[in-house]
C-alpha cells in the first residue's frame, strides 16, 4: 500500500472512530482446548530446523510453565529469533513437536489461528499506528475478528472503556491517552504496543529485547512492566542487556547453537563454566 493509500486509510478510520460504540467480540472466553493441567503451557521438544545447510535450531528442548517469566539469553546466531518464529508459526520446524498446553498442537496452526489461540509476539522495533492516538491503538488491537469496517463500526461498551483504562494504567500511559502515537518516546512506543497485545488477552507473550534504545529510567519502568504481567500470563523476554535480565530474571534459559546450553536463576547460569565460555566471559 502507497504512503497515500495509508494515510487516507488512517483518516478514514479516525473518522468513523466512536467512543460509544460496542464491540460484541470484546473479553473472548480462555481457550476450552487450552489444557494446563500440568502446569506447563508451552512444549518445545525435539525441534530442529536448518536453513540452507545451517542448523538454526538443534534437538531443543524447551518448557515454559503458566504464568511464569522466563528471560532467554545466549549469543547472536544462538536461534532465540527463529525459536519465536517456529512457536508464532512463520517457520515451520523439520522435526519435532510444539504444544501450546497439552493439546493445542501449534504446527497445525497458522499464524493468525495461533495469535487468536493466546499467544502474542511484540518485535524488537515497535509497530505501533503512529498518526493515530494511544487510545485508538488499543482500539484497533481489541481481541477478536478484525475486518477493518467490522471493527470501526462497531462500538465500545463499559467493559471495553474499561479494559482500556486497565491497560492505560498498567503501562503507564493514561495521561497520554489522547496523544498521537507518533509523538510517544521509545520507550513509551514500546509500552503502548505490549499494551495493544494485552488488549487481545494472550496467555503467552514473547517479548524480544524490550529495551534497546531505552534510557535507564524507561528500562526501569519496563522491568516494573514485564514482572508485574507474570501470573496472569506467562511472559518470554528475549534479551542481550544482562543488566536487564540480571533485573527480573526468575529462570533463565540460555541458547547456544541452536539448543539450551543451560538453565537455571541468573546466579547459577552466570557462573556455569560453559555459559561463561561461550557467552558471558567477555562481559
């Protein structure tokens, strides 16, 4: 789409905007096939995938438990992107299974059958809608089916008004509720786009490298952030700042040619020798 087209779509949109408007899709009920009786809501077991002769992925293993945060270190090409690729459905692995709960298989999914399965995925670089305001960014990434004239038609209701409030205050952007998007510092960028995927209520969030470009007191805010989103959701961050991990870390996974080199608390891996050797002993 032209820069134009963009821009007359975004005007339109504002346009037809109402506050008093209800959307009928809002608060999804948990998914009934999510299965986590076993306290475990991601399984990656066994996966392996290459690329033109390079193994991006070696015979992983990898457990995450509900509504814990686990941070996910490990050396550039150690396969922490394409392991977010493979459980968001934008690469397919050779081998190996992927189970959102025990029952959800996740290589049958597409990637917008998994995302409205409860998983999302925020991208180094934030895509937020900048000639829009913050409130209107949660607007447009409310849960459920989101054909473009579905979603402007419709109208928000109390509890919608409300989740949107909730979300404001978690990350700390009610003042800016009617500031352009555009005008948002990085970090606040950053903020308002876990925002939009709160808004669609997911399970799993996979976060990667939240704070690049963050000055101290934005990082502050965005551990505060994160540590407070466990419990009510799991939460993957993917991060090179070992002073940030080293600042929410409760369980680290370290990555290295493509399978965990080690897991444990900061503590353990910072001084495993061959986390040391491969990873940290040049910090």
């Amino acid at each position: 789409m032209s820069g134009n087209l963009l821009r007359e779509g975004l005007d339109s949109v504002r346009a037809t905007m109402r506050r008093d408007r209800v959307f009928d899709f809002m608060l999804p009920a948990d998914n009934p096939r999510l299965d986590i009786s076993h306290n475990t809501l991601l399984y990656l077991e066994d996966v392996s995938v290459s690329f033109d002769g390079f193994r991006a992925i070696n015979n992983l293993n990898l457990y995450i438990d509900d509504g814990e945060l686990r941070c996910i270190i490990g050396p550039n090409g150690a396969g922490k992107t394409t392991m977010m690729d493979i459980i968001t459905g934008k690469t397919r692995p050779d081998s190996g299974t992927v189970y959102f709960g025990q029952r959800i298989n996740l290589l049958k999914l597409s990637e917008p059958e998994i995302a409205r399965a409860g998983i999302g995925r925020k991208f180094q670089k934030p895509t937020v809608f900048e000639n829009l305001s913050v409130m209107e960014n949660l607007e447009l990434a409310m849960a459920g089916e989101k054909g473009v004239w579905r979603t402007f038609r419709a109208r928000l209701d109390a509890a919608a008004n409300e989740r949107i409030d909730e979300v404001l205050e978690l990350i700390g952007l009610v003042s800016e509720r009617r500031r352009s998007a555009g005008v948002l510092s990085h970090g606040q960028k950053q903020w308002l786009e876990i925002g939009m995927l709160l808004m669609q209520r997911p399970r799993l969030l996979l976060v990667d490298e939240p704070v690049a470009g963050m000055t101290h007191q934005e990082m502050d805010r965005t551990a505060e952030l994160l540590t407070s989103l466990a419990g009510d959701h799991s939460v993957v961050v993917v991060e090179h700042d070992m002073e940030f991990v080293r600042s929410i870390a409760r369980k680290v996974t370290v990555l290295h040619q493509g399978s965990v080199l080690a897991e444990g608390s900061m503590d353990e891996v910072q001084n495993d020798p061959k986390v040391v050797e491969v990873y940290l002993g040049g910090d």
